[in-house]
C-alpha cells in the first residue's frame, strides 16, 4: 500500500468510528416549560457541577421560548445533566449545528433615533403601554429618562432604551410655550 492509500483507510475508519457512536460532542436542545428558562439554567448548571458533567454552556436564545441550548461532551452528559431537573421536558433527539444558532448567538447593534422630548410608549417593565415623554438620553448606558404622560405628578424614570418605542417627534415644545407667554 501506498502512503496515500494508508492515509485514505486510516481515514475513513476514523469517519466510521465517529460515525457509530450514538452520543458525540455537541449542541444540544431541551425543551423546557415556557418562561421557566432560566431556572432550568441554573438547575442543570449545579447539576453539572455536583455530578462533575463535561456541560461546557447554557445558552437561552432571545425570542425562543421554551427551549434552551445545551453544549456537552456527549448526548449522556447533556441526558445527566437534564435529568430530574423541574420544568425540563427532554433533549430533542436531533443535533443542533452551529448554522442553525448562530444568528441567535451574534448580538447585532442597532442604533436607536431616540432624542429629547419625544414621545414614546414603553413596552416592557411594570409601566408596560404607558405613555411619556424622554427628557434625557444617556447614548453610553443606553439609558434614557422619561416623564409619565398620564402621571398627575411628573416623576422622571430611568429604563432602558430597548424597552421603548417611539410614537412621535416632538419639537421642543418648550420653546413654542414661550412664545404666547408674553
């Protein structure tokens, strides 16, 4: 036999080996109860470290509930880890490939047009629908500072930019209301 030919078999027996094991290194999906996500996380990541597990990472993707991802050594380390865990409902039995998580795993930047004194409605948090006006943006803490629209009492409230949502530009109203002021 040649050196190639010995190279060729060699590898090919490789492929077989690797193709015959059930349970191999990879990304694995459980299925969870709706938002009980992150209490399965933290269930499995003791469980991992008690039975000393090969579980790498937990990954809850954005947007997709019910499920987390699980990157273990072999299908048994992910089964062990999820094993008696509350609100885990199982591994799927397919492998997840790298392609098909990888737009959850890349965090995109998108700037926000968000300036003073415009009006917006925030959509999350315990004033989830109310209306306000921004009187400040911190563009480095991505913070900005609202006044309730509804509120009989202006009370500023600093919340993040991504939990709200612009309606309407307002120009500077302020300097209309000095203009009849006169």
């Amino acid at each position: 036999m040649t050196e190639e030919q010995l190279s060729q078999s060699a590898q090919e027996s490789a492929e077989q080996s690797v193709s015959s094991q059930p349970s191999q290194y990879g990304i694995f999906a459980l299925r969870t109860t709706a938002n009980r996500e992150d209490q399965v996380m933290d269930f499995i990541s003791s469980n991992a470290k008690k039975k000393k597990l090969d579980v790498y990472s937990l990954m809850k993707p954005h947007g997709l509930r019910g499920y987390i991802f699980v990157e273990a050594a072999t299908r048994i380390d992910a089964d062990q880890a999820a094993l008696n865990i509350p609100y885990a409902r199982g591994i799927l039995p397919k492998l997840i490939r790298m392609s098909e998580i990888e737009h959850m795993l890349e965090q995109v930047k998108v700037e926000k047009n968000i300036q003073k004194f415009d009006i917006c409605e925030i959509i999350s948090g315990p004033f989830k629908r109310e209306k306000a006006k921004v009187t400040r943006v911190d563009k480095v803490k991505e913070e900005v500072v609202l006044e309730l629209l509804e509120a009989a009492v202006p009370i500023p409230i600093t919340i993040k930019m991504d939990a709200i949502k612009v309606i309407r530009r307002e120009q500077q109203e302020e300097d209309s209301d000095d203009e009849f002021s006169g």
